[in-house]
C-alpha cells in the first residue's frame, strides 16, 4: 500500500506522529485511572476506617482543613461530640484536629509533618505495631486546659525514617520551629493505621494538647467530629436527622465525605486534565501537520494522476490515509504503554506516599484511548480531503 510505504520512507516525521498520538492516548488512560482510583481506593479506605459519618465545618478534606479559616472549625468540641454521643444508635463521636506541626530530634533540622489529635486511645482505629497505644486524654480538664501534660505521641513509620526516631526517644513538636525546640515528647508507639488518611509522614497527639500547642484551645476548636454507629445501615438516615440538627455544620456519609474532598482538591485534577487536553491537541495537530506535509512533497503527483483521469477520491485512497495509519498505531502504542506503566505509578506513589491501588486501569479506558486515536485519525483525513480538494491542477503542472 502507498500509504504504507511513504509512512516507511519518512522514519522521523512518522515517529514523531505515531509517538504524539501515543503521549495523547496515555495521557487520557492514566487521567481516567487516576480519577477511577481516587474513587475507588478512597472508597475502600472510608471503609476499612469503621467510621460512618463525618461532621464538618466548610471544609471537607482532613489533610488540607488545617490551611483553612476558623470558619471551616467546629467550636466546643467536647461538649458538642457529647450532646451527639446521647443518640443510642452512635457508638462513639469523637472529635479530631489536624495541623502541620514542626518536629525534630535533638539538634536536628526541624521537619513539617502532619499532626492529627486524638482524645486518647481509638480502639480498632489503631493498631500498634510496636510500644504502646495512647491512654486517656487528660490535659483537657471539664472545659479547662490545665490538666497534667503526658507529652506522649505516637508516629507513623514514614515519620521514623523522616526524623531517625524510634520508639522511647524523645522528639520536639511545635506549631513554629521556635516553638518546637521548647517542647519534648516522648514517642511511646508506632502505628500505620492513620497514615491512609495523609500523604505527609504523621505524628499522633492527645487532642488537648495538640490543640494547646496550635492556639485551638481558646474555642475547644477541631477539624472534624468522627462518628461509629452501631447499625452501619442507618447511616444515610442518622446523617438527615444530624444534618436538620445542626444545621451550622456539614455532616457527610463515607461517600459524600469523599466527594467533598476530591472537590476540595479539584485544582490539581483540572491541572491534569489542561495537561490532557493540551497533549490531544498537540498529537493531533502534529498528525494533521505530517499528512499535510506529505502530501505537500506528493503535489505534482497527485496533479499528473488527476490529469491521468483517477478521480480525487482514488488518488486520497491512494496518499490520504498516511495520517489515519499513523494515528491508529500511534493509539495501539499508547495503549499498550499504559498496562506496565500504570503498574509502574502504583510502585512509585505507594513508595513514596504510602497509598497502593491509586491508579486502576479499566479496559474501558483502553478502548477510550483507541476511540481518540481514530478520532485524530479522521481529523487528518478530513483536512487531507480538504488539502487536496483546494489543489490547482493547472498551476501545479506548469513547468512538468
């Protein structure tokens, strides 16, 4: 096939096609996966949480609340994780605060890290893998914070390697690296538990103390109030009931909890999805641009086949359809690229922030991928058509 053989005999330009096209397919499968991931894997881990309802302020992600205004806070925590606690069917309520703190071992550089505080022990929420749980937070003193410090903490392991810490060493943890210095805590365990719910290496703290050190103490102020009820089943129902009830707050149920902070985070997935949308473009404007050029070099064949009596449509047959080649290989390639490498992003992101599973790849996206190539494909026959339709036979054999 002619189309074939000019593709074969112009190496570069049909690579550079082909490689375009395939950076367009791939790009659309792994935005799609990611997405599908967040979903999924965000689902799951809501899940395995045992934790069923959500209350907020205007906020909605656990990680990014601590950057947000005292609008997004719940005020009076304890008394209000209380008055919820009387409903029979909630098996606990328990309020959570969230900050970036800064901690360092002696005469190290301090580090940022993700801070999260607890009212003391969670039960099933933790699971020690080395030392001891936290006890009883007892800092908080019926509506005073001039309870006993027990300047305890437990860490994740991404924060032992962070800091070279282990269990029984005495670390400094503060809301500014002044701050730090000037305050000790001694690491009693080492837990994994928690660290799905950040990306940053985590430390956990009593939640009054937490919120002592972080200036949250003047108005019981906390991120979020986490709720188990006895039934998971009535979840939808006890969230309606919640909801008309404190109407100041936003109480969720797993998945809208999810929703809410991927909507919270959605500047960086309309980022990706620019980048896609850029990349599409640029693969098809490179395949148009190829068909175009070939078939400018072809010129005054295509003049002395139209002067030889083949009609515009044989000659396209004939020369046209280098693009739409191009781009269905360039969409095979693509699709083929994205099976290893979306194993090969799986690797890196659980290496590097501890999340396994957050790229999952569907056979429908490869198929997504292939429709988009052939969609290129076609726009490269349409403005070849087009190409050679505007040719002026006349003008193009003077001097043959």
């Amino acid at each position: 096939m002619l189309a074939i053989r000019n593709l074969a005999r112009n190496k570069l330009r049909t690579t550079l096609t082909i490689m375009g096209v395939a950076l367009s397919v791939i790009s659309i499968i792994l935005l799609a996966s990611i997405g599908n991931g967040l979903l999924t894997t965000g689902g799951k881990i809501l899940e395995q949480s045992s934790i069923h309802l959500w209350v907020t302020g205007t906020a909605s992600d656990l990680q990014s609340q601590y950057m947000g205004t005292a609008e997004s806070r719940i005020t009076d925590s304890h008394k209000f994780a209380v008055e919820i606690k009387k409903n029979k069917v909630i098996d606990m309520a328990t309020p959570m605060l969230t900050e970036m703190v800064y901690a360092s071992k002696n005469n190290s550089e301090p580090k940022a890290v993700f801070a999260l505080g607890l009212e003391g022990s969670q039960g099933s929420m933790v699971n020690i893998i080395q030392g001891r749980d936290l006890t009883s937070d007892v800092h908080y003193n019926k509506g005073r914070y001039d309870g006993k410090w027990r300047n305890e903490v437990l860490i994740d392991s991404r924060t032992a390697s962070l800091l070279n810490v282990k269990v029984g060493d005495t670390i400094h943890i503060g809301k500014t690296v002044t701050e730090a210095k000037a305050q000790n805590f001694t690491i009693i365990g080492l837990t994994n538990s928690l660290s799905k719910f950040s990306s940053n290496p985590m430390v956990i703290m009593y939640l009054s103390e937490l919120q002592d050190i972080t200036g949250n103490q003047y108005y019981d102020s906390v991120t979020l109030i986490i709720i188990r009820l006895e039934n998971p089943a009535m979840a939808a129902d006890i969230q309606k009931e919640l909801q008309q009830k404190y109407p100041q707050y936003t109480v969720s149920t797993n998945q809208e909890y999810l929703k809410k902070a991927l909507k919270e985070n959605s500047l960086p997935l309309a980022s990706a999805g620019s980048i896609v949308v850029l990349a599409v473009i640029m693969g098809t404007m490179l395949a148009i641009n190829t068909m175009l050029l070939s078939l400018n070099e072809k010129k005054k064949e295509i003049a002395i086949l139209s002067v030889m009596g083949l009609s515009r449509w044989s000659i396209f047959k004939s020369i046209g359809t280098e693009g739409l080649l191009a781009s269905l290989a360039g969409g095979a390639l693509g699709a083929l690229i994205s099976l290893p490498l979306t194993q090969i992003l799986n690797t890196v992101i659980y290496a590097y922030i501890g999340f396994n599973g957050l790229v999952i790849l569907q056979p429908e996206y490869l198929y997504m991928g292939l429709v988009i190539a052939l969609i290129i494909g076609i726009l490269t026959i349409f403005f070849a058509a087009m190409h050679i339709s505007r040719m002026n036979t006349a003008e193009l054999l003077k001097g043959v």
